[in-house]
C-alpha cells in the first residue's frame, strides 16, 4: 500500500490540534432518538458525548435518558461539508472496550440525503467491531444485491481478530477505486472487493460506489452487532487521533 501512496495527495483532515467541539468546518450531527438494528442509543449534538482534547476527538457514550432512549452517544458525518468519490481514508483510533459498544467508521452516499434508499445506495463499512464477538473486526460493502439482509447470495463481508484494539491505538485504512475496496489494519492488507467479484451484473445494483460518499464517525450502543449492553461498562470512549482522506493526482 505503501509504494501506492506515492499517487496520492492530502485532499482533507482532521489532526485534532485544538480543544472543544468537532470543528464545525468538518463534521456535522445526526440526532435523533430511534435508529435501525435494535440500537438503543439516542444520538446528540451534546458536547459530552463528542468532543476534542489533547489532541484526540473522543466520542462517549453515556447512560443518560434522552426522550425515548436510555443512552446518549455521538455520531458525526462530513455530510455537507466534505464528500469524496474514490480515495485512501486512514483513521487512528483506539476503540472502546464494553459490552453493548458498537463503534464504526463508515461511508454513505450523498444520494442516501436525496432519496435514494439503502440498500440502493449503497454503504462501504471503513470497520466496525461486533462485541458480540470481541476482537472481531468487520469489513463490509452492501448494495442492492449484496447486503446482510440477503442469505441467497455472496456477501462482501469479512471477519478479522485482532488482539489489542482496546488498549493500544490502531491505523484503519481504505482503499477504494473505480475497479476494488481494499482495507488494511496497520498498513496489511486484510480484505480486498472487486467489482468483478460478481460475474453477472456489475451495474450500480452490484456495485453502487462509483458515486461521491461522505464518512461517518459514530458509537452505536446494543443492537444486532453491539449485543447486549452491560451497564456497568458504561460510559464507552473511543479515541481517535486523526482522519485523513487521500486523492490522486487529477
């Protein structure tokens, strides 16, 4: 990946290297108290649960009611502010350690804001981590004809452990091209989509991605991939170092 990154240009980030809020230039809220996947959480605009110090973006999730939930947490998105269509994205964060913690960085389509629907849309999954099974990192892309939903056909999902995502920061890097989605966790290469994976349609109900997306920082709490939530482990905290979006050259 390395010799690859001779193409690529800065073409945006955020380094953390000030103190309060997210910059407002770069991220924006999703709020909102009733979400998808038996997710319990409640989703704020609230500084407690995103915020930036010594030079990290720390996103927490709390026990606290807020309308019909029982649990606040953060979930920021470059929507409006920054979209990309292609590019190598890399993330250093340490993720949070409980039972219930659904944390992930992933990509939807700006299409998904003018009605285009999931799974239509399309979604690239940067990473998430299922504490249903901990340790496991999952790599996913759905689409029309490929998403979780769907039992009767290839998913392009992969399962990986690994060993100190709690304690210890990590790079979360992806790749995405007009020809394959590759993903690697500190610079190897673990998992690889082409859109010639499907022999029989290569059209945007197989593979959506050759549109611009915006990303999305986020903790969810429970839920199909959380699992069951442990209270007693609350509050979640992960901590991210920076994020960088990589552009070729014209």
């Amino acid at each position: 990946m390395f010799e690859r990154m001779k193409e690529y240009h800065l073409g945006g980030a955020d380094e953390f290297q000030y103190q309060g809020r997210p910059d407002p230039e770069k991220w924006n809220y999703d709020v909102g108290e009733k979400w998808f996947n038996n997710e319990a959480q409640a989703y704020t605009d609230h500084e407690e649960n995103a915020f930036v110090q010594d030079g990290r973006l720390i996103l927490r999730a709390l026990k606290k009611k807020q309308g019909i939930a029982d649990y606040t947490s953060a979930r920021l998105t470059t929507w409006g502010r920054q979209s990309w269509q292609y590019g190598y994205f890399e993330i250093r964060a340490k993720l949070p350690d409980g039972a219930g913690a659904w944390p992930a960085f992933w990509f939807m389509p700006d299409s998904s804001k003018k009605g285009i629907r999931w799974p239509l849309c399309g979604e690239i999954d940067m990473m998430e981590h299922t504490h249903v099974h901990k340790g496991d990192l999952v790599y996913s892309l759905h689409s029309l004809n490929h998403n979780h939903t769907r039992n009767d056909v290839k998913q392009y999902s992969t399962s990986v452990y690994r060993e100190g995502l709690f304690e210890e920061f990590h790079v979360y890097g992806l790749e995405w091209t007009p020809e394959y989605v590759e993903y690697f966790f500190d610079g190897e290469s673990v998992c690889k989509y082409c859109k010639t994976d499907d022999k029989e349609d290569q059209t945007e109900k197989s593979w959506p991605y050759d549109q611009p997306f915006y990303m999305i920082l986020n903790i969810a709490v429970g839920g199909f991939m959380g699992g069951p939530i442990r209270e007693e482990d609350l509050p979640y905290t992960m901590e991210i170092d920076y994020v960088r979006a990589y552009q070729k050259e014209g």
